[in-house]
C-alpha cells in the first residue's frame, strides 16, 4: 500500500516508529550490523466484532471488521547464521514503553517478566516463524520499533494487532523462506494465496498467543486483523477457517456503527476467560455423553440440544448458561450476516440487543458500565441495536444507529456516563478496514 493513501492517523504512526527507531538503535548514523539492511515496514489493525461473542474458541461463527487504528513496525532484520560469529540478538521497542527488549531469538526462549509483559506478543510470534528457517543454525537479527493507537485493553485487539503487524513484518524479512516450513508439511511446491497466507498468518499469531502469551484466544482477533477489507464484515467458520466478505446493503437512512471504550480496562490472561474456555469444555462434554454423541464442540450443539439438557436435567446452573450462550450466539451471529445483506437494519439491532442480553445474564462478561452504556444506546432515538463487544469485563460497547444520530449519540454517551460513572468515555464512528499489509515508504 503506498504511504500517501496511508489514512492520517497511520501516516503518523509511521512516523513515531520511525522517530523512536532513531532515538533506540542509531548510535551516530549507524545501528550496528544492520546498517546496511532495507526498512520494512508494517501495519494491521484492530477490530470490532459486530456480533459473535465467545464463539471462536468452541469452533463456532464469527461476524467481525478491522478498523482504522492498528499498530505499525518500523525496522530492520536478517537471517544470520549463529555459527558466523554475530550476536544474533533482537531488539524491540515499543511507543508505550520506553526499554527496549533485548533477547536471542532461539526455540528456548522464554516468556518476558511481568515488566516487559508487552514483548511477549513480539517474542512469541518471532517462535512461530523460526522454523522457516533452514535450521537450527540460522536465526533472526531484528531492530523493530512499534508504534500504535489501538486503546490498550478496550476489548479492540491491540494484541492481536501487534501480533499480525510483526507476522506480516517477518514475512517480509524472510521473503520466499516465510511459510516454507508450512509449505513442507502441506506438501506444496509453490508459493501460497494470498487467501491461504493470510489464514496460516492467522494460525501461527493465534498460537504465539495461546502457547507463549497463556491466553487461550480463539482466531478471530488474528484472522480480521490479518484479512479484514475495506467497507466489508467477515462472515468467519472457526472450525473450518472458511470466511466470506459481508457487505451492508445500500440504504437511506444510512446506519454507521459507533464504537465507546468504557475505559474500563481488562487482562484477559488473568481473567475469568481461561475459566469460561474451561466451562464450555465441560458442558460439551455433558452434551456429547448424555444428549448427542455427535457434538464434538458446541458448534455442533443446536437450540433443541440446549432445550433437552434443559429438561432433562443433563445441563444445569453455570454451565447451562454458558453452553445457551454459545449455541444461541452462533444462531444470532448468521442471521445477522444474512440481515446486514438484506438491509434489515431493525433485525440487525434486535440480534445485538439478544446478544448483549445473552452475555451479561449467561456468560457474565460485561459490567456495570458497559451495561449502562449499552442501556442508554438502545433507548436513544435513531440507534438500532447495542451491544458489548470483545472479550468483556470492560472495553467497549458497539452500536448500530442512523448516520445523521451519531454525533447527537456520542455527546449524550460522553455526557451521562461521566456523570453516572465520574469517568470519561471516548466515542468514535468507525466503518470496516483492510487488514493486514507492507508499507511502502
């Protein structure tokens, strides 16, 4: 993508990476052996999931959209071979913390201290693409400063921006070596698609997040960071990894989503949600041996299946919740895909409305003030539907409501909540961005 057709706010980004690149490893003009290497630089956004909550990680539908903030990486990087006699060290810096993270980039590699906490998405990531390599004798030498402007901890997916911004940075480090080592596995000669490389990019930052960072994530933050399209919701099959572009039907008035952060924030790796990743696994458990030996995840559980466990007793307090949420999401998450095609702008809101509903009283993930938030959206004149948004305990609160609203929606947001709550919330409108991609300087 060509920087001049960069919007502002990355233009920006871009170029407090590369300001905090200088002041971190240029020693007099120069940054050591890789001096003589080319920039490369990266973005990928973050995302808004419309509706399709705590589906992903049981294999079910998702139905979100990348929007205009992301993160950018501004560096440099080599293959090195670590018998040559270079350190082979890694240095990363981020805006929002002044150290820069020192570390050999080798399979043994542990997770970062509670300090450096950040650098683990970077790390972890860094582990997915080293089996790229020839082998153990090669390595990655990095210098990578990383800016970004996607609210820490709003339920927006900073993390898996950082992820798939420094995927999409390795790749092009490594060139044809990126994805080699999946190449071999599948059995493929030739380079993959551009559908296949963004799905694979997906995987590997989903399980840099699961296996180094201990958070147990399902795929979509990573997958619509990494293929999200302009003007498009992504209609994703967690268990199949399929997905098709959703576009929202031409209409008069024009609905446009509003996005308030709660500025409640969350930390979803010590959290309740390693618990509700728990429960569902339990509850799928129940279902397989007492009503359907044919659900493997609750993806593959129906409403009636939800109603017998209900009636007979199979399924009970928490973990019926739980299991009633999932199913009934998933069932929510396609009729609003098939509703936002159609213009049904009236279905669209009540799906979000049953959707917040199903969140707060069965998977208790929202709190005081995403509720009061979501509660002045839905009554106010011109707004559709409400919901929150992302993993919960805090973040934001997505809504849908006519264009020439908006703005009258978000200063009556701003205004109540400070004087319900004594915080301030900040309102944005936001439409559906492109994913991940190269900087071109």
């Amino acid at each position: 993508m060509p920087s001049q057709r960069l919007p502002s706010n990355i233009q920006a980004l871009v170029q407090e990476a590369k300001t905090l690149y200088e002041m971190s490893f240029l020693d007099g003009g120069e940054d050591n052996d890789l001096a003589n290497e080319p920039f490369h630089v990266s973005t990928a956004p973050g995302r808004v999931n419309l509706i399709g909550e705590h589906t992903d990680y049981t294999g079910g539908y998702v139905l979100p959209l990348a929007i205009g903030y992301g993160t950018v990486c501004y560096g440099r990087g080599r293959v090195v071979k670590t018998t040559a006699g270079i350190k082979c060290a890694c240095r990363i810096v981020s805006s929002q913390h002044a150290k820069v993270v020192e570390f050999e980039a080798k399979l043994s590699l542990l997770p970062s201290d509670s300090e450096n906490k950040w650098a683990n998405y970077v790390q972890g990531v860094i582990l997915q693409y080293l089996p790229d390599l020839a082998n153990e004798e090669e390595t990655l030498q990095l210098d990578v400063a990383i800016a970004g402007d996607v609210p820490l901890g709003s339920g927006l997916s900073s993390s898996a921006s950082l992820e798939v911004a420094t995927a999409v940075f390795l790749e092009s480090i490594l060139s044809d070596r990126g994805f080699s080592s999946y190449r071999t596995k599948a059995g493929k000669k030739s380079g993959l698609g551009d559908k296949e490389r963004k799905i694979e990019r997906a995987l590997r930052c989903q399980r840099a997040e699961n296996t180094f960072c201990g958070v147990p994530c399902g795929v979509m933050d990573q997958f619509v960071s990494s293929a999200g399209c302009h003007d498009k919701v992504l209609l994703i099959d967690c268990r199949s990894l399929d997905f098709r572009e959703v576009s929202m039907a031409v209409s008069s008035p024009k609905p446009v989503l509003v996005i308030t952060n709660s500025n409640v924030k969350h930390d979803l790796g010590g959290s309740e949600y390693p618990v509700r990743v728990k429960q569902c696994k339990e509850a799928t458990e129940i279902l397989q041996s007492k009503i359907n030996s044919g659900i493997v995840s609750l993806r593959d559980a129906t409403v009636r299946d939800i109603e017998e466990a209900t009636t007979s007793g199979a399924l009970k307090g928490v973990l019926l919740q739980r299991a009633r949420h999932v199913v009934s999401e998933n069932q929510r998450t396609e009729d609003t895909a098939d509703a936002l095609e159609k213009g049904d702008w009236a279905l669209v809101g009540k799906l979000m409305n049953l959707s917040h509903e199903s969140m707060r009283n069965d998977y208790e993930v929202s709190c005081k003030e995403i509720d009061f938030l979501v509660d002045l959206a839905q009554k106010f004149e011109g707004v559709y539907g409400s919901r929150l948004t992302g993993g919960g305990f805090g973040g934001c609160a997505v809504t849908l409501v006519d264009e020439g609203s908006a703005e009258k929606l978000q200063n009556h947001l701003k205004e109540a909540y400070e004087k319900h709550t004594g915080m301030t919330c900040n309102c944005f409108v936001t439409s559906p961005a492109n994913g991940a991609c190269l900087i071109t300087l």
